[in-house]
C-alpha cells in the first residue's frame, strides 16, 4: 500500500452524484481507496448522509436535483468545516465561484480525470490527518504513526543485516528513529573480538574509531538501498559519533 492511500484508508467519504451509472462506476473505483464510503444521489440525502455519518471528506456534483451542490454545501457549513471537493463543468464558472466563497476544499473537471482526483483527494487527505494530530510530516511524504513505527523497525533489521554481513558480527541492538528529515540510528555491542582486543591498548583506540568510521562510509550504498525499501526519497550520512569504551555507535542521516 503506498502512503497516499494509507491515508485515503483511514478516511470516510460522502459521494454525491445523480447520475447512476457514473454513481456505479465512480463507487467502485472510490469504494478500494477510502476506509468507508457512503453514497447519495441528490442534495437533500448528501445532507442527511452527511448528518449521519459524519464522514472526512465530501465528493459532490454540483448540478443535483431537489437540492443542489451549492445549497448542500450552504446547509453543512452551518455545522462543519469539513473538507468538501467538488465535480463541475468548465461551462459553471459562476457556480465554482459561489462554491469557492463557501469554502470548498477543490474542485475537478467533468469528466473526471482519475489521477487528478486521486492528487486532490491525497492533497485533502492530507490536510485532514494534520487536524487530527495523526500524521507526521516526513519532509515532502506524510506518515501516519503506525507507518512511521513500521518504518523504523524494517529499517532496524535492515541496517543490522548489514553491518553482520560486512563485519562478521552483528550489533547486539540497534535502534532508529526518524525526527523530521532527520534519521538517527543508535548501535550497541557491534565491535569485534579483534577491535576489543586491540582497545585493551589505549594506543590503538584512534585507530578502531578511524576503521570503523570508514567501515560505516563504506556502508553508506547499502544503507541507502535498504532505506529505499522502506520509505521514498534518500539519505545523505552526517555524522558518525563512535563511543568505543560503551561500544555505542551513532549514525546521522539527512532525509532528502
């Protein structure tokens, strides 16, 4: 599942349409995308669903017969700011601007270009999940908590597979947290037996600082494919802090 629509999942939606077979169609594409979808074919059931439902987001036609879009939308801006995207022809460009002096969320283009919708509904999505307090910004990509946590734990393993397969032991715990575009990971007991050994010397600690710094540039491709399988974008290493009397190692990375 991408991330938009782990967002589109969590969401109810009001569909209002009057014509059945773009009602059906539409219905069917909605109804795989959202968490709960409810249907209407005119304006005064859109109010009533809206009133009993109480969805996320509305999806509304503007030419609807017994009450229109723009008196629905009238009557629910009496008792919610909820997001609200219309679907219109370029012919009522009156109308988009009574509706836009309503607040609507957007608007889109009769007939419907899918992938405009979907961009638009994201883009509400969004917004929504910002209001609640359950999304995270992860600079341009948007996590919700739990994505976030499954994130961090598939790049944990990941970035410990890693460093075994390169070093021939793997650390007895690592830890990762993404902070903003900030990813940290935190290394415990990774060192070798021959590292420790050579820390029993005091002499030769600079030099298993400067191997394993080295040791974790040169990890730095993989670190970035392993990261990809998790979450879109890449990362740019910016710091290395090497503790080797507590064998705590701290990874930096920039999220770009």
């Amino acid at each position: 599942m991408t991330i938009e629509n782990g967002l589109l999942k969590n969401l109810k939606l009001l569909y209002v349409e009057d014509d059945k077979d773009v009602l059906q169609q539409m219905s069917f594409f909605l109804k795989k995308r959202v968490g709960k979808l409810f249907v209407a074919e005119n304006g005064i059931e859109g109010l009533k669903m809206f009133k009993e439902h109480l969805p996320d987001l509305i999806l509304s036609d503007l030419q609807l017969p017994g009450m229109d879009g723009i008196n629905m939308v009238k009557e629910i801006r009496k008792i919610s700011d909820v997001p609200i995207i219309i679907s219109t022809a370029f012919s009522e460009k009156d109308i988009i601007l009574r509706a836009v002096d309503l607040g609507i969320e957007n608007y889109i283009v009769k007939p419907i270009d899918i992938r405009e919708l979907m961009r638009v509904m994201n883009k509400a999505a969004v917004k929504i999940h910002r209001a609640k307090g359950t999304l995270l910004k992860l600079r341009e990509q948007s996590l919700l908590p739990e994505e976030k946590l499954k994130a961090e734990e598939g790049i944990k393993n990941a970035f410990a597979r890693i460093i075994k397969e390169k070093s021939g032991k793997g650390p007895q715990n690592l830890k990762a947290f993404i902070h903003g575009d900030i990813l940290e990971i935190e290394i415990t007991d990774s060192l070798t037996k021959f590292e420790k050994t050579l820390l029993e010397n005091d002499k030769n600690t600079s030099i298993v600082i400067f191997n394993r710094e080295a040791f974790y540039k040169d990890c730095t491709p993989s670190f970035k494919a392993a990261y990809k399988e998790f979450l879109q974008g890449d990362i740019m290493p910016s710091a290395i802090e090497i503790d080797s009397v507590r064998d705590v190692t701290k990874l930096e990375f920039i999220l770009l």
